[in-house]
C-alpha cells in the first residue's frame, strides 16, 4: 500500500480513518510504501499549511520512515495527464508492488 501525503495529512492532523490507517502502520499491522517526493510533499505542507517548525517535521519524517518502506522509483510515468504529483504516487505504488507496471 502507498500512503499519499493527503492520508499523511489528515491522519497526522485529524481522527478519523486516515488516522485509523496511521495507527495501523504505528503497530506494524500493514505494511506502507512511501518515496521521498511523499515525504518532501508532506514536509512541504506540515511547514506551509500548519506552520509546524522544523524539529517537528524532523520528528515527523523520522517516525514515518521507521515505519513505512521507502521506495526509490526507477521508472517515470505519466499516465495521468496535467497530474505530475499524481504520477509520482503512482510511481511509488508500482516500485513498491501496490500496482503491477502496466505501462
């Protein structure tokens, strides 16, 4: 599975499912993929939409990646058109095995 910054986002910031979905990568029960373009992402929007400061985010990036596979993906897509950001979960969804690479 791929968790995209939005999921991140919300389950970092909100209770609700995301959060349940957080909760269940905290204690291993599923297995998340994530790439360094998410976590840039996700940094990115924890520093301009929630005005965390940085030991936060560090924190942050540091507990996701203990927990999560980050992939580095080898192949470029571009199967959604005006979607670059789009891409690059799908990207990461089809290094880490979430999708097969049809493409």
């Amino acid at each position: 599975m791929v968790i995209d910054t939005n999921v991140l986002v919300s389950g970092l910031t909100f209770k609700g499912k995301p959060r349940e979905v957080l909760d269940l990568i905290w204690r291993g029960n599923i297995e998340a993929c994530i790439s360094s373009f998410i976590l840039k992402e996700l940094e990115k929007t924890l520093k301009k939409d929630f005005s965390c400061d940085r030991d936060r985010i560090k924190h942050t990036i540091e507990k996701i990646k203990a927990k999560t596979i980050l992939v580095q993906p080898k192949n470029k897509v571009s199967v959604i058109k005006g979607k670059d950001d789009d891409n690059r979960i799908l990207e990461c969804a089809i290094e880490g095995g979430s999708i097969p690479h049809f493409w």
